[in-house]
C-alpha cells in the first residue's frame, strides 16, 4: 500500500512539474509571436526534454512514448496560458516562477527514477540535475537565448543541493514522501534566495594575452 501511495506522489510531482516547465516555456515562446502550435511544441520541449536524456541515459524507453499525459498536460498548460494570459504575462516573475517550480519538482522525479534504478547516489543527483535543467536548456536554444543554466545565476547548482537534501533526509529514514517535498523545496528555495540577493559564481574572465 504505502508503495502504491508513493508511486501515485511521484506521478502528481511528475505532473505539476510538467505542468509548470509547460507555462515557462509557452510564457516564453509567447514573447517570440509565435502560433499556438509553436507554443505548444516549445512547451512541450520543456517538459519533456530532461526527463528524455535521463531516460536515455539509463538505457529506458522514453517516458513520454509510454503515457500520453504529457502531450494532455502540456495542452491544459497550453489552454490555461490563453484564458488568464492577461494576468500571467502582467507578473513579470511568471516565468521565473513557473521554472523554479518546475526544476525542483523534476530534480525529485529524476532521483526516484535513478534510485528505482539501482544507481548509486551521485549518479541519481546528476540524474536529478539532468532531469530538472536540460528541457529548459532546450527551449532556451531553440528561441535563441542563453540557457539559464550557463549563465551567472545559480542554477543547476541548486539541483544539487536538493539532491543533497534528499539523500540526507533519507539517511534520517524520513519519510519518503517528506522527503520528496522537502528536497524539492531546497531546490525551490535556494533558486528564490540566489535571485533575490544576486548570488552568483565567480565569472571566469578571458586571459589576457598581451604583453605589456
């Protein structure tokens, strides 16, 4: 029973960050005048991207090839974006927003992928790390813009540290669905927190090669 239970969580953590990936990258595409179907494609890309690459990795089959709810989760995305678009396209933190929720909860699916996997820790948090950042790389690419990932804000760094929340807490023998939530909002907190306050890596500055 409690195996089922925490299946059918990972499946509602899959959903709503799929969902949330979606908003990003249609409020994104929407600045670019593209068509319905462009968004929705540029949405899907978003969802679906990391979670392909870490399905490859670990030599599975796609998850999307397997369960339409993605496409349908994407179109509700789609749907929602059109009805309150006046609101959502005010708030100029909406894609923001929308990311960050997206990458904590997909940092977590990619982890209790990896772990149903077998793997060993710090392959299920670069798992997680993958999961979380690559559809947001993708979508980024294809409208022509740097990737959020290799800019200065941190931000696949925070997969980590949710990676890290996660198998602490689980070395604490909390409970699994605890867990999840409180990993995902380490990564979602320290998203908040590096924005806000500017936190970055240092820049690697180019070498100067001229003589004096």
């Amino acid at each position: 029973m409690e195996n089922i239970l925490q299946t059918d969580f990972t499946i509602l953590l899959d959903l709503l960050g799929t969902f949330a990936f979606a908003i990003s990258g249609i409020r994104l595409a929407s600045g670019k005048q593209m068509d319905w179907f462009g968004a929705y494609i540029i949405g899907l890309v978003t969802a679906i991207g990391g979670g392909t690459l870490r399905d490859l990795l670990l030599d599975l089959t796609p998850f999307w090839i397997l369960d339409p709810k993605y496409f349908l989760t994407t179109g509700v995305a789609l749907i929602v974006t059109l009805l309150f678009k006046e609101k959502l396209f005010k708030l100029g933190s909406t894609l923001f927003m929308f990311d960050t929720i997206g990458l904590g909860l997909f940092t977590i699916v990619g982890i209790t992928k990896s772990i149903d996997a077998g793997l060993p820790i710090w392959v299920c948090i670069v798992m997680g790390t993958i999961t979380g950042s690559v559809g947001g790389i993708i979508r980024d690419i294809l409208l022509n813009e740097v990737p959020l990932i290799f800019r200065k804000d941190i931000y696949a760094l925070s997969s980590i540290a949710g990676g890290g929340v996660y198998f602490i807490c689980n070395y604490f023998n909390l409970l699994t669905g605890l867990t999840e939530i409180i990993a995902a909002l380490t990564v979602i907190i320290v998203r908040l927190i590096v924005v806000k306050f500017h936190i970055h890596l240092p820049q690697l500055q180019p070498l100067d090669t001229k003589k004096e």
